[in-house]
C-alpha cells in the first residue's frame, strides 16, 4: 500500500474483533515505531505493550469504557520519558567522540528545560512515534486508533510505572470491526498560507 | 517507495540543492499533511509555506544559521492553533447535526483548557501533521529536515503571525545535497516493555 493510501484509508477505529495479530507483524511495527525521528534523537519516550486481557479490563474504565480498549489485539501506551538527560547519557556511549560537542549541545539543552517544560518537549516528541504506529498499522495491514481519552494517573498506578513515565497517548491496534467514515478535514486554503 | 523503506531512508537533511519542487508534488504533500489524525479532529495547526528567499534570508540567523532554512526549496512553518473553540465552531458546520453530543463534548473539552494547556496541546498535535510532511517528502522523492533550533517569537514577528498562531516546528523540504548517516537508535529491548 502506497503512502498516499495509508494516510487516506487509516481511520481510528471504534471497535476491534479480537483476532490477534501476528507477532511477525507486531515486531515489524514495533521497528517503525523505533525508528521515528526526534528533536536531537534523544527518543523521550517508552511503550508500554499490553496484550494480557486482565490488564486491559482494569485500564477500561480509565478509558472512558471505550470499547476498543478490550477489544483490541495489542495496545500500545505510548509514554513521555521526562529523564532526558539520561537518553543523552546513552546517546553519548553510542555516539562518535567526534560528536562531543552536539552531545554538549543536547546537555545544555536539557538542563535549559523545567520539569514541566521538559515533560510537554517530550510528549510532542511521542506524537512522532505515535504516527509512526498509526501509518505502520495501516501499512502492515491492521488498523489502530489514536487515542488522547484516558485517566494517565491511574494508568501510571495500574502499570506501575515510574515517575519518569508519563502516558501521553493510547494506540490499541487490531483488526477493525467498524468501517471507516468519510474523512472530514479543513480545506488546504483554511490550512496554508 | 513501502512505508518501511520511507521510514529507514528518511533522514535530517542538513544541505539542499536548492532546486525547486515542483507545484503538483507540493500540492501532493500539502495533502498528506491536511489528512493527518488529530485528537478529536480539531486539527489545530496553520503552515506557513515559504518560497520567496529574501523571507527565509531572514528568518535564518532566527534559525542558528542553519542552512537547510536557505537552501531547502519551500520552508513550511508549522504553527500550534491556540483558538480550539474557533476549530470546533468550524466543525460544527461540517458535521452532521446528529453529532451535537460529540461537538458539545468538544466544546467541554476546550473549555476545560488553560490556555498553557490549550497551547501544549495544540503544539502536540503539530507533531502528527509533522510526521505526516516528512514521511509523505520521502515518499513523493525529496527530503525534509524536522527543525525545533529556532527562535518562535521572532518567526512571528517577521512572518507577521496573530497571536493565536505559535510556531512550533519547521520543516524544509527539497532535494538533499548530502547523504544519510547510519541511523542510531535505542533498542527495541530499551523501548518496548
């Protein structure tokens, strides 16, 4: 499926039918996800993979009860990671020494940052991989939906995560059992200018 | 060119040849962006197109210098749309007057927004329409540079933005003049859990 066909065809999908999909399918995914881009690639984020169906009724009403939550294959809970400057750190052991100064640069940068500037940096940063899960599942052949509609605090408790974590944004992903709708969008001129 | 192969061979082009991109393939890309998901389909995002040289002389030494923003053929600003409500009533319009308890639901949900709030928000869902322009430059056979190294207030002041409009990610496309470098990226064992 060409990309002009993953951006027209995806859509979020209300309702799942529970099939599983393929671990096959799901690494390859995971790989897209991996390989989004970031600003500096410091990659502030981490995901959190639920299958286990327990654990998706206990995040259910979290979620407003919305029905893709338990009926998905996967879901994806894609979280801020508010340590930047420990990716920075990892960075840096993976990086050419050459590159000292864009390492100093990013450190700088993460210092220049208050908590919550840091914690809304790296949210926007998720949003590029979240994209990458939305297109990707289209292309490997399942559907997903984006999802923003969720009690984080409670998510944090429920999949104990640390303070560092912050989930910013749900993607379960499956097998649609609804269609899609017309897509209604701004027209270009109302957009660019 | 598969979406896979779109995301391994994208990269941060930092020198462009400066060759023009054709109208039909900026129009194509225009497309891809306005197609993008956003949460609850408020797409609360303009882009700034710009072509003319002497704006984007400029806006460079706004941008460090960089010179992907003088040598790239358009540079695309993409700017948060603070006024949610104004996207709401604008839907509102659009939709089926049968979906008055999810407009009134996003009008509670714009509501319920500091405007810090409204603008971390906004700017979050730039990063969707983002990912969408450099993905979709690939695809069509150019190349993008996602830029955060630039300083909002004074883009606006030279682009004369409304106050409602915050720049919040740039986006040079245009033929690369340099090559990718391997990617680097955390392990799907560091990311996924």
């Amino acid at each position: 499926m060409e990309f002009k066909d993953i951006v027209q065809n995806r859509f979020a999908t209300k309702f799942f039918d529970t099939k599983p999909i393929p671990q096959q399918k799901i690494d390859e995914l995971l790989d897209l996800i991996r390989l989004a881009p970031s600003s500096f690639n410091i990659q502030p984020w981490k995901i959190k993979v639920i299958t286990d169906h327990a654990t998706k009724e206990k995040l259910a009403p979290f979620s407003w009860n919305q029905p893709q939550i338990t009926t998905c294959s996967h879901l994806l809970v894609f979280c801020a990671n508010t340590d930047i400057m420990h990716n920075i750190l990892k960075l840096e052991k993976m990086l050419d020494p050459q590159a000292q100064g864009y390492v100093d640069m990013m450190k700088g940068f993460a210092q220049s940052l208050s908590h919550e500037q840091a914690k809304s940096w790296a949210q926007r940063q998720v949003y590029l991989a979240l994209a990458n899960a939305i297109n990707g599942a289209k292309y490997l052949g399942f559907d997903s939906c984006p999802m923003e509609g969720f009690n984080a605090e409670e998510y944090s408790k429920i999949l104990h995560l640390p303070s560092n974590l912050v989930p910013t944004a749900l993607c379960p992903i499956g097998y649609a059992a609804d269609v899609a709708r017309p897509k209604i969008r701004f027209t270009k001129e109302d957009i660019f200018f």
